[in-house]
C-alpha cells in the first residue's frame, strides 16, 4: 500500500474518531460515498491505524487474592470478581487485568520472557503500547505445531516487543521433538542455549497454564497431544502443564516421555526469575492451576474467583460447604 493511501486512512480515522465527525461530513470532504467512508474505517482498523478500546471496569476480590497470597506464598494474587458464563468473554477480561498489571511493573531495561496460550495472547493484545528503553523480549517455549498461529510463543513475543519498542529472541525450535536426543541436540545449539540462558535470567516471566483433559488444553488443541495421549496421561495423574512441562496434581514433572522431548525453559530455570506471573482461569482448570501453584515457581496468579475458590479449596482439603465461605473470609 501506498503512503498517499495510509495517510488518507489515517485522516478519515482523525476525523471520525478524534474530530467526532460524522461519516456522512467525511464522505462530503474527500468526494466519496458514505459507504465508502465505513469502508476505509474497517481498512484502517484492520491495518492497525485504529485501536479501539472498551474501559469496562474489572471488579477484583481482595479477600481471594490475600488468601492466594498467604495460602501459596505468592506476591501478589488478582482474581476477577463475578467471572462471565462465556469462556472467549473470560479470556478477554483475565487478559486485560493481566495487561493491567504487567503495566504497573514495566520500566526501562527490563527483561521480559514469555510462554505461549490463549489467554497470554489476550494480555498482549490488551496492553496498550508502551514504549520503555532498553528492553528486550525473550521466547521460552518453542513453537505451536498447529492451530492459531496468533496464541504461538513466537507471535505474542513478537508482537509484545513491537508494544513495548524492545528488543527481541527468538527459539527458533518446536516445543515438542519426536525424541530426546533430537530435543537435547537442540538445546545445546548456541542460539537456543544463548535465549533459554537470556531467559533465566529474566525479570518477568509471563506463563500460561493448561489442562490436559479437555479441549481447553492447548497441547491438544495445537497438535501436540492426541485424544489418546489425553486420556492415558489423565489416567496416570497428570492433570495439566506449566511451559509445556507436564505436571502432577502435587506439582512433580511427570516422566512421560513428552517432558524429555520438549525444547523450552525448564521449571528449575523459571524458579531463578524473580516475578513468574501465571495466568489462566475457568474451574475445569482447576487442577492444573494448583499444581502450577504448587511447583513454586510462581509469583503471582491471576485468574477468577470460581476458579481462585476452588483451587483453594482443594489445597487446604475444604469440602464444598467449606469453600463457599472463601470469599467472605
């Protein structure tokens, strides 16, 4: 495209959006159908001239973060009050109050690293830009095998660097090899050995966490796990998977094979960063949350209430009558 053509767009865009003219004002200054004006808008917005940005408010339960806090020696804990019913509309909002408080820590010269997942991509997407100096930006996991490019570690490190004008690294690898000797030849290769070291050494690391039982598993869902491999990790105690590492309800790696094949950040790595934030929410994954929780390499959760309530209440061994009393306690 044209620069005559981005700067028309990015003229109607002041118009309509900072001059509050209408399209119909617009279509008469530049000769062209109203239409044609609604047009232009989408074009600029899909080129990314345009954000639009909803401020709907997030309301937090204080009394569930400080139990999180306390119960899991965390930071910090932020837990959305009266999550939604709807699954995509939890994300979004999970993601923004992600957004939000990643902005509070951001400063000039850090160091950032981050996994890949639905809802870390919702936290990119929230932040708005935000230029730092001197930053830089580091891929932990290697690559999805299919599905939504958009959520891949590669995308969000990308895309988050562009928000922040920092620097990035890539990990040019699958997250998952066919063997071990394949995934232990990749690791020693000096620009993989140099980011997963860059990474190590990190000040924020931004996680997702993922069950392995259903379709919310993004395992599953890019490729990496079979309806079969599901079903026989789920029988043998794995309940979900923190950097693609997958885990026990106690939070012990499991020894499946996969976890000897994986190219990424392992736990005792992502323990050396000093703020691990994990996000993810809904109750079904519950379980895979606690076990994150419990490897102790978290520093800060966020996630919503029916789930914060429920993984509390598997922790502390509170029956159901018990748990519902979380929120007021």
């Amino acid at each position: 495209m044209d620069d005559n053509r981005l700067e028309l767009l990015g003229q109607v865009a002041v118009w309509y959006y900072e001059d509050n003219m209408d399209q119909t004002e617009i279509a008469e200054r530049i000769g062209k159908s109203r239409s044609m004006v609604s047009r232009m808008l989408n074009e600029a917005r899909d080129l990314g001239l345009i954000e639009v940005r909803v401020k709907f408010p997030l309301k937090t339960d204080q009394a569930l973060e400080t139990k999180l806090c306390e119960v899991f020696h965390l930071t910090h804990a932020r837990v959305l009050a009266d999550p939604p019913a709807d699954y995509a509309t939890l994300l979004r909002r999970l993601g923004r109050l992600g957004a939000y408080y990643l902005q509070s820590l951001l400063r000039d010269n850090i160091k950032i690293s981050i996994g890949w997942g639905a809802t870390l991509h919702h936290l990119v997407k929230a932040l708005p830009t935000f230029p730092i100096r001197d930053a830089l930006i580091i891929q932990i996991m290697g690559s999805i095998g299919q599905g939504d490019p958009m959520i891949d570690g590669a995308e969000l490190a990308r895309w988050l660097s562009q928000k922040l004008t920092a620097k990035l690294h890539y990990l040019p690898a699958p997250l998952i090899v066919e063997s071990e000797e394949i995934a232990h030849s990749l690791l020693n290769d000096p620009i993989i050995s140099n980011t997963l070291s860059l990474a190590s050494h990190a000040d924020i690391a931004l996680v997702g966490i993922g069950p392995v039982d259903s379709q919310l598993s993004g395992l599953y869902r890019t490729g990496y796990l079979t309806e079969a491999d599901a079903e026989a990790f789920t029988a043998s105690g794995i309940v979900g998977d923190l950097v693609g590492r997958l885990l026990d309800v106690n939070g012990n790696l499991s020894d499946a094979y996969i976890n000897r094949c994986i190219v990424g950040q392992d736990l005792e790595s992502l323990r050396q960063v000093p703020i691990t934030i994990g996000i993810a929410g809904s109750v079904m994954k519950a379980p895979a949350i606690l076990a994150a929780l419990r490897t102790g390499c978290l520093d800060v959760i966020i996630t919503d209430a029916l789930t914060a309530t429920e993984v509390l209440a598997a922790q502390l061994n509170l029956a159901p009558a018990q748990s519902l009393s979380l929120t007021s306690s």
